[in-house]
C-alpha cells in the first residue's frame, strides 16, 4: 500500500495502474480496497463444490461439465458432486408415503453420492436403517 519500501521483486506498478493513474490517487484506492475487503465476509463461503464461484444461473451453465463424471474417482467428491440437489430437495420431491421415501433415500445416496450418516440425519433415523434400505432396494 506504499507504506513500507518494500523488495525489488515485488512490481505493483500494474495493480495500482487498475485503481488510479496517479500513483498517489492507486495507493489510496488501494488502501481502501484491501481495508473493505479485510472487514467483508469472505468469498469462500460462496464455493460450491470447491470449484464453482456464482449464482445459481452460473452454476446451472456449466453443470454439463459434470455430467458422467461422478464415478471418476480421480476427481475429488466434492467437486464430482458440486451439482448435485440438496437432500431438502431430494426429499422434498417424494411423496411421505415408505415407497417414495426408500426410493429418495436410494437415489441420495446411489446416484447423488450423499453417505449413509448425512440421509439418516436428514430423515431422523440411524445410519444403520439407510443402509438396509439401499441394500434392499439397490
């Protein structure tokens, strides 16, 4: 921020050109810039999938990149499964009646890679349930 002299291998000729031609006008562009951020929530938070960074429209564009390649275990699960619906919205989709719901519970946890302790906490039942009714139903 031009506070300290700084080392020669750092040029921040370019990065100060983004906020200011007048170098003294960038320092304090700059200052200000790093100083909100440091206060802000951090954009972690918004990662989906650790590779997806926008709204729901963003990820929705290139969710095609995905496609097929749950089963590639090279690829971290995080990332494989970045698209993937939310167990509310699994859930939510299935009728209350034992059929529907086994049938939701296969498909959290077969195609949409959810483990068998996150659809037992979801539904209220031990682990040990979902995975008689994936066993059975699988």
């Amino acid at each position: 921020m031009g506070t300290d002299k700084g080392t020669t291998f750092l040029t921040p000729g370019w990065i100060l050109s983004q906020f200011h031609k007048d170098r003294k006008a960038a320092v304090s562009r700059y200052k200000t810039f790093v100083l909100e951020g440091i206060k802000a929530e951090s954009p972690w938070e918004e990662l989906k999938g650790q590779i997806f960074f926008g709204n729901p429209a963003f990820v929705e564009k290139y969710k095609g990149i995905l496609a097929g390649k749950e089963v590639m275990e090279e690829i971290p699960k995080a990332q494989r499964y970045a698209t993937r619906p939310t167990l509310d919205e699994i859930f939510g989709r299935a009728r209350q009646d034992k059929g529907s719901i086994e049938k939701a519970i296969c498909k959290a946890h077969m195609e949409n890679g959810y483990r068998l302790r996150e659809i037992g906490d979801h539904v209220g039942v031990h682990y040990s349930t979902i995975s008689r009714v994936v066993k059975r139903m699988g």
